[in-house]
C-alpha cells in the first residue's frame, strides 16, 4: 500500500511522513489480537450483500491524512463493512459521511464523500487514526486488545505531536484512551480526568484535548448528534488552532 494510497503527501518537506509511513506499514502486518484477526478476516469473507462483489480489506487499518497535522482525530475502531472493506479510517460508512462532510465544510477535506481509498480524498492539516486498528465484534475491543494495539497510537503521537495543537476525540472510549496515553507522557493533564462530553476540552502542556460525540448512527438518528453541534467540533479546533500559534 503505498502512502499515495493512503492520503499521505511524503514529498512535503520537514514533515513525520517517513516515520508514519514506516508505522503503518507495521500496523497492516499486525496479527497480535487472535479474537480481531478471526472476526476481520470472517467478515471479509463472508461479506455483506451489498458488498458482494467487493474485495475486503480485511486487515488492520491504517491511519491517513497529512503528516504535519495541526489536527489530529481518533474515532474507535474500524467498522466491520466500513473501513474493514475499504482499508482507510471511516470510509464507505454512515459515520464516515457525517465526519468527511463536516471536514469538508471546515475546509480540511478536499471533498465531502469518502467510499474508496483510492477516490482522491485529501486532508488539509489534518490525521485521521483511531485507538484499535481492527474492527472488533460489536464495535467493543477487549482491555487486552487495546493493550495489544496501544502502542501504534503511542508511537503515532510521537511522530504527530511535535506540530499538533489539537486532538479531537469521537467518543467516550477514544476520549479514555487519548487520555491514557497523555498522561504517560507527563504532559500536564488535570486531575482527576475529565468526564467525557460533547464539546468538553482538556487543556495540557501540549495539544488541547477536544471531546465529540461520536457520529455513529445510534448518535445521528437519533438526533444527539446534529450536523450543528459536530460542525461546532471543527469551528473550535480551529480557533483552538488560532490560539496556540497567534
């Protein structure tokens, strides 16, 4: 998989892009979790009727976008018939529709759909990726799995955290789990952690923390996530963006 591929820009100079390219060529390989392997590999096989005649993915799921990111978002884990079918974070599902819509719109995305990872969508400062890198049996890693698949996301905040001012979680688990990994670094986090809520923001000595709900159809059908609220989201981590460098 080339970086192409994955939305990479590895010819922009002074950027991460070698070591996260390197990264994610590991992260693909990556058979630590036996329960995730069966499961992504099952679906990829037996596939949804609508994608019958696709080619799954069927592998862990790298993360894209562009390596000098001053935006970093993590989601959960890839979807089963999302990005475990399409081999890029958040494309090819509903979630996904909602969040390259709003990435769109906020100027950070190229273009508002997102169905192929070779369909030409870019990020303007901006890096996708997410806590686990396999989908998990009803969307819910095990403790031991996200133990297993930590240290992807530890390495990739070191690559990306010298030049990111913000970090937006989607979702409680994401929102647990930047955290987690902030506060092994020193970073200056409060104490006791913050409760997760839509909007809620985690000021440390580095990158501001952002917390969103997550655009799953449970969240959007139901109307606890509107597209107002979400485009909130984008409008804030900019003007976070604005502080941190004015």
């Amino acid at each position: 998989m080339t970086g192409k591929e994955r939305g990479v820009d590895a010819t922009r100079p002074d950027t991460p892009a070698t070591a996260l390219e390197d990264l994610m060529a590991e992260v693909t390989d990556c058979r630590r979790c036996a329960r995730l392997v069966e499961w992504r590999e099952q679906v990829a096989r037996e596939k949804r009727a609508a994608y019958a005649d696709q080619t799954y993915w069927g592998r862990p799921v790298p993360s894209f976008g562009d390596p000098a990111a001053w935006l970093v978002v993590v989601g959960l884990a890839p979807a089963a018939h999302g990005a475990n079918r399409t081999g890029r974070m958040f494309t090819g599902d509903r979630s996904g529709l909602w969040l390259f819509r709003a990435l769109h719109r906020a100027g950070l995305a190229n273009q508002a759909d997102a169905q192929d990872r070779n369909d030409g969508l870019l990020l303007t400062g901006t890096w996708i990726t997410a806590a686990v890198r396999c989908a998990p049996p009803a969307n819910r890693p095990t403790g031991e799995e996200w133990q297993n698949c930590r240290p992807w996301l530890e390495r990739e905040l070191d690559a990306l955290l010298p030049g990111a001012d913000v970090i937006v979680c989607l979702g409680g688990y994401a929102f647990d789990r930047v955290l987690r990994s902030l506060r092994e670094r020193e970073i200056g986090l409060p104490s006791p952690k913050p409760r997760f809520g839509h909007g809620v923001e985690v000021k440390t000595d580095g990158p501001v923390v952002l917390a969103s709900y997550h655009p799953s159809q449970q969240n959007t059908f139901t109307g606890r996530l509107t597209e107002p609220m979400f485009d909130a989201i984008w409008t804030r981590a900019k003007t976070l963006r604005d502080l941190a460098t004015s």
